[in-house]
C-alpha cells in the first residue's frame, strides 16, 4: 500500500497554546509525564469500559499496561499503552485540534492576561493542556495509533515539531492502542534527564503512583546463575560468571486504590497527586471527602471539590466527575448516576462491592444500591459545604455557586438544605455575600416577606427605581444575578416559613397611594394609557417609587423583564407580556405634565412627554429603547425649553 502523508496545519487555537507550551518556562516541566500516563489510563478505562459489551476487541490481549521506555542514546522517551487507541478521524479531531469546549473562553483569557507574567501554570492547568504540555520538554513528538479492533494496517502515524504543522499517514500497529515517543531537547545544565530511570522512577512515584493499571520499565537486572549451571574448575570453584545481566519488565507504582485505606493514614500529599491524576487539573482540591459505609450499602467514596471551576462548567457535553469502580476494578468513567448535575463539579471515585458487574448505564438508573449510594453521597457533600469555614466556602461560592443553586430547582427532597447553602448580594450586602437565614434574621418588625429582583447587572439592580420605597423602609432587598436565580425562584417559593416576592412585580403592599390623589391623576392615566397602548397594559400610580418619577412593573405571575432577556438570549421567543407603567403623583414633573393637560389635553407637547416617561422607565431598569434617536432628540428639546424659560 502506497502510504499518503498528509501535512495540516494545526488550528489556531493550538498554536496559540503551542507557542505558550514552548516559552513558558515551567518550574514544573516534569508533570508532562502525568499528563501522558492519565491520558493513556483514560484509554484503557475507555477500552475495558466497551469491552464489557464487545470482548472481541480486547483482542485476547486484557493485560493492560502502560509502558515507558527511555533510551538514553538516541534520547527518546516513550510511553506506550494498549488501551481504546484512535482512528485517523480521532487523532485529527483530538491531537490536530483542541476539540475541548472552554477553548474560545480560555484564549479569551489569555488575551485579557496579556503579560506572560500572568500565564502561570494554574491557569494553564485550569484548562488542561495535556498532550500538548509534552512539547515543553520534546523538540518533536511521534505518535502511532490503532483503534482497538481494527485491523493491523489501519494504524496511524502522527508527528509533529509542534512549530505549526503535523504530518500524518497511515501505517501498521499489531497491537492496539498508542505509542508516543517523545523526543527529548536537550537537557539544561540543571534539569533532570528523563532518560534516567532513577528520574522516571521519581516522577511516576510522585505524580502517577495511584494510576489503577500497572506502569511498567524495562530495567536490566543481575540474577545469580542456578548452581547447576555455573561451569566449576575440579575443586568446584567458579571459573565462569556467577551472575547474568537480565532485562525484566517492573512494575513502578504502587497502585494502591488510595481510597480504601484508612482515611488517617492518607497524607495530604497522597490525596493532591491521586486527584490531580484524576481530575486532569494541575491546582490541588480545595476540600475532600472520604467515606467508607458498611452495613446494607456498603461502599467506598473518595470525592474532591476542586479550587477551580473547569471552564466547561456550562456547556452541554461536559463531563461528570465520578468514576465507578467495584472492587478495586474500573467499572465506567463519567457516572452521571452517582452525582446530581448541580454537583457535577464534584470529582473522585466510588466503589461498591456488591455492584452488579453487568451493570449498563440503563440499568444503573434503577439500581436500588446505586440509587441509596447517590442519595447518601449527596447529604454527605452538601453536609461538608454546609460546615465548611465561611472564608473557604466563599471561595467555594465564587466558582460553583451557580451550578449549586441548580439543585434548588432540580432537587425537590434537598430544596430547602440548598437554599440554605445559597448566598446572595444585598441592598444591605452590595460586597459580600449573605446567606438567607442572615437575610430573615435582619427583617423589619413590620416586613412579612423577602424581597428581591433579579437582573444581570449589581449596580443597575441596587439603583433600580423599584426598590425605592423599600430602600426608605429598611428592607433588605437580594439582587440576584445568576440567570439560574430565576428558574431557582419559581421552585422555592418562601424561605423559614417567609415567602419570597418581587421588588418588581405585583402589589408591594407598602404604603398605599392616595385615593384622593389617585383620583385626581385619573383622567391623565387614561390619556397615557391612549397613547402607550401598544406597549403598556396599565398605568397606574406607584406604591414603590420615592425619587424617580417612572418605572415598569408586571404582575405577580407575569414573566420578569431580566427572565424575558435571558429567553431570548437563548433564542427562544418569549411571549409579549405587556407591562404596567407605574408613575409617581409625588413628582413635579407629575404635577407638571397634569396642569398642561388640564388646560389644553390637546397640547402637542403632551403625546412626547407619554413617550418620555416611557422611555425613562425602560432606561431606569437597564432596557434597551426602541428608538434611542428619537429619546435624546426630545431630551434636547425639553432641555433647550428648560434652558430657555
Ligand atoms: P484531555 O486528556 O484533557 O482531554 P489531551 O490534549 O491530553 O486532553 O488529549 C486530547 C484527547 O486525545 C483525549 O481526550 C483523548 O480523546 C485523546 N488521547 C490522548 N491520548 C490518548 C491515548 N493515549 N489513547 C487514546 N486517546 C488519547
């Protein structure tokens, strides 16, 4: 077969991270090993995970091993595995690109970091370059591969200098999986040579020792010779070797399943390699959790709640954290079974003993011991947060609280334990976040419910026109911005017995308009109405405003303007709900606007000041006008007026 080489150029975005790769200049070069081990573990797990259904493509080869083999002449390292491999569409797709999701964002932040100087390695790691991280230490990387189960001569070879290009063709494997061997630049005066055994030994000892498949070298050994075997002179003294040189394959990590140690046996350091290992992030965890139950569900359950969200936290085909295994051995990555969404940023292991091994995914759903195990798993985590030291849970809150509050709408039996987890920003908190029970400790003698609004923005929320009157009254109003605060709202309806209302919905039930008043301002409100029609559906004097003379409102059960957004940013196309226009006596402009419709209502003036209050009121809350020209043309004709009087 005549082999066609094909030369691509890497995407943009792996260049971009190439070129950062090969100039920073990590304090930690020695973790690209890690890197490659976990990537070629994941393989295998991947491989055993599809020969549950399909044996055959084990190829009646099920010792699974990860082997590293450096040669020190030509200074070449190389680390193969006999795990799932890859197509010639998968190498392209997975080493060609970064098919990872987060990309655009973390080159995004790149660009925002600008000096290298902030480029640090956490960073990087948040995000995970992995295979590429091997270009700090190779000047060119080869790479072959085969898809378990398919045939010989349908391997792939993969190379590249990692300067912008990659070469790849076709080739032959007999075995399945991946062989890279890197190619080693020369080592500086004082950076370890990782053709060292004693080198390899160290770093896989150090990053790799609880990497569940054996990692196994070549080492040259000297065993005695057998005595029968040793040619002796007639006094019987050895007159040949005593001793031969042997290569004999070792086993270099302990792979002990750190999880069903004795949890006071378990150092930190132990726990921070195991989960760097697993979780693929280069920052430690930011807390653990180590269970062991016995009795009817027996199990085993070692998670981490990592320092750092993963960029991909939002996106659809993000993975879960948790990994089954059942006795020690590797049953399925990925198990959404185990682990609610709105924990989803929770990585580790759980073992269970009596698992049914022929287990499938469909079959878990049901599983009884699966179920109590998820069940008990998620009290123990949210227990953990819920003791956690504030300092370090606000830490916590500022990556995953978003994904938390979820579980608010997703997890009737655990609602309110949430909602106790949540925190929120205040009109009283504008800072710091405060958790509802603080909220409810502080309300006014007289305030019957806990008052809120939701938006995208803090500072348009905290000076919105609806929280005037609630602001004079010293209520504390929460100024919810995470768009999950609104689907939150609409599953928790009170909080300790106290119901939740919106600041900008509905009656507010604080101090009533004047009758008298309201009576007055009648006739104008119909005329107002007469002209907004098409964008109003009442308007009517308003119980929240002090200072401002307009604001929108809805009613209780109409959809909030912030919800409305965030639906047709999602492209959906929200039903018009006609708002209410809320206008305050109080103001001067108010009493204006009355005398000159009392003496003429059919002063030209009157249609442009509908249109203006209007407008201001769409501005107050942080809406976009329709027609912007037209705002500031009649804002200069009325300061032109005002000047001129
Ligand atoms: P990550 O491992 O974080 O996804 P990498 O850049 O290290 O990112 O790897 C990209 C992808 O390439 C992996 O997700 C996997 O699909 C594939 N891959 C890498 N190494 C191997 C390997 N040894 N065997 C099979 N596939 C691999």
């Amino acid at each position: 077969m005549e082999a066609k080489k094909e030369t691509h150029a890497f995407k943009t975005e792996v260049r971009q991270i190439l070129n950062l790769i090969v100039n920073s200049l990590y304090s930690n070069q020695e973790i690209f090993l890690r890197e490659l081990i976990s990537n070629a573990s994941d393989a295998i797990d991947k491989v055993q995970f599809k020969a549950q259904i399909e044996p055959d493509i084990l190829e009646k080869d099920g010792e699974f091993k990860i082997k590293i083999k450096p040669d020190g002449i030509a200074r070449t390292l190389t680390i193969s595995d006999n795990g799932i491999g890859m197509t010639h569409d998968e190498v392209m797709e997975n080493i060609g690109t970064i098919a990872k999701s987060g990309t655009a964002g973390f080159l995004e932040m790149l660009k925002q970091a600008q000096s290298a100087d902030l480029l640090t390695p956490e960073l990087i790691g948040q995000f995970g370059v992995g295979f590429y991280s091997a270009f700090m230490v190779a000047e060119k990387i080869v790479l072959t591969t085969r898809a378990a189960g398919a045939p010989r001569e349908q391997a792939v070879r993969w190379e590249s200098t990692g300067d912008g290009t990659f070469g790849i063709e076709p080739t032959e494997k007999d075995q399945r999986g991946t062989v890279i061997t890197l190619h080693l630049k020369k080592a500086g005066k004082d950076e370890p040579d990782y053709t060292d055994q004693w080198v390899i030994r160290r770093i896989i000892r150090q990053h790799s020792d609880y990497v569940a498949y054996p990692i196994v070298m070549d080492v040259e050994k000297e065993i005695p010779i057998p005595d029968n075997e040793i040619i002796k002179d007639k006094t019987g003294k050895p007159i040949g070797e005593t001793k031969r040189r042997v290569v004999e394959e070792e086993t270099l990590n302990s792979r002990k399943a750190i999880w069903t140690r004795p949890k006071e046996e378990v150092t930190d350091q132990e726990h921070e390699e195991f989960y760097k290992h697993l979780a693929h992030d280069w920052n430690p965890p930011l807390t653990r959790l180590h269970l062991k139950l016995e009795g009817t569900t027996e199990y085993h359950a070692l998670v981490y709640i990592p320092a750092k969200a993963p960029l991909d936290m939002f996106q659809p085909n993000r993975k879960h954290g948790i990994q089954l295994y059942c006795k020690r051995v590797f049953i399925m990555d990925d198990c959404k079974e185990l682990i609610p969404e709105y924990l989803r940023f929770v990585k580790g292991v759980v073992d269970a003993p009596d698992l049914n091994l022929n287990v499938s995914r469909e079959i878990l759903q049901q599983d009884r011991l699966v179920m109590n195990i998820r069940n008990n798993l998620v009290k123990k985590i949210l227990d953990l947060l819920a003791e956690m030291p504030a300092d370090k849970y606000d830490q916590f809150y500022a990556e995953f609280g978003a994904v938390l509050k979820e579980g608010i709408y997703t997890d009737t039996n655990k609602r309110n334990k949430i909602a106790a987890l949540a925190r929120y920003k205040t009109t009283f908190s504008e800072d710091k976040w405060v958790s509802l029970d603080e909220v409810v400790k502080r309300m006014q003698p007289d305030q019957k419910e806990i008052f809120y609004i939701t938006g995208d923005n803090i500072k348009s929320l905290i000076n919105s026109p609806h929280l005037e009157k609630l602001k004079e009254k010293s209520y504390e109003v929460l100024l919810m911005t995470d768009p999950v605060d609104e689907w939150a709202l609409q599953a928790l309806t009170e909080y300790e017995g106290k119901p939740f209302k919106s600041a900008e919905k509905g009656d507010l039930d604080l101090d009533k308009p004047d009758e008298r008043q309201k009576e007055e301002f009648n006739a104008l409100f119909g005329f107002i109405k007469g002209q907004l029609e098409a964008k109003v559906k009442e308007v009517k004097a308003s119980a929240r405003l002090k200072d401002s003379v307009a604001c929108l409102s809805g009613e209780d059960y109409d959809m909030s303007a912030y919800m409305e957004k965030l639906l047709k940013a999602a492209g959906q196309k929200p039903p018009e709900v006609k708002r209410v226009l809320e206008l305050n006596m109080a103001h001067p402009v108010m009493t204006k606007i009355k005398a000159l419709f009392e003496n003429d209502r059919h002063n030209s003036a009157l249609k442009e000041y509908c249109q203006l209050l209007y407008d201001l009121a769409v501005i107050a809350e942080g809406g976009k006008l329709e027609n912007p020209a037209r705002f500031t043309r009649q804002v200069g004709e009325v300061m032109t007026q005002a000047i001129a009087a």
